[in-house]
C-alpha cells in the first residue's frame, strides 16, 4: 500500500476516532450479546488499521512531529463527536479543543 505519507497520518487519525467511538458505543450495549460483539469487532478492526496507519507514518515522519498531531487530531474530532450526541460541553472543553487545534497549526509549521 503507497499512499501520501500526509495520507497514513490522516487514515490513522480518523481509524482511531471510529475504533474509539465503537468501543464508546460497545459499552452502552450488553456485554457477549451480538451488537456488543459486532461493535467491539469493529473497534478492533479500526485499532489494527490505525496502529499500521501509524507504522507508516512513523517511517515518513519525525515521532516528534506525528504524535503530538495525531494525538490532537483525535482529541480534537472525539471532543466534536461528543458535543453532536449530546455530552456535556463548557467553554473549558470549548477552549482546549481551540487550542489543540492551533497547537496542530503550529507543531505542522516546525
């Protein structure tokens, strides 16, 4: 698989945001019961193709550089995806979520 090394980053970015949220929604639902199994596998599924997106963004780029990015990325869209179903949100979770957005910004330019 060749994709554009910005490509890995972003696939696994968005790979942990989904294997996350389908953990998140695992839990809601009764353990060993087909839904249950189905979203656990899910998440699974999303955790390996994110571990090798990572892999590979990890042979292109500095660690330093990747980490901090693509921790922030999924902070970022899990903090997004919590405010559209509902979860609590104040101008604490308002401003961290700015600002990690910008320290994204800034580590990119390094």
């Amino acid at each position: 698989m060749h994709l554009n090394p910005k490509m890995y980053v972003i696939l696994g970015i968005i790979t942990t945001v989904i294997a996350q949220i389908s953990l998140k929604r695992a839990g809601g639902v009764d353990p060993f019961k087909s839904n249950w199994l189905i979203l656990v596998s899910l998440s699974l599924s999303f955790y390996v193709m994110s571990f090798v997106s990572y892999y590979f963004a990890l042979r292109n780029f500095d660690i330093s550089t990747i980490q901090p990015i693509m921790m922030v990325g999924i902070v970022t869209l899990i903090a997004i995806y919590g405010f559209v179903v509902g979860e609590s949100w104040n101008y604490f979770k308002l401003f961290g979520t700015l600002l990690a957005m910008f320290s994204i910004f800034l580590i990119s330019k390094s």
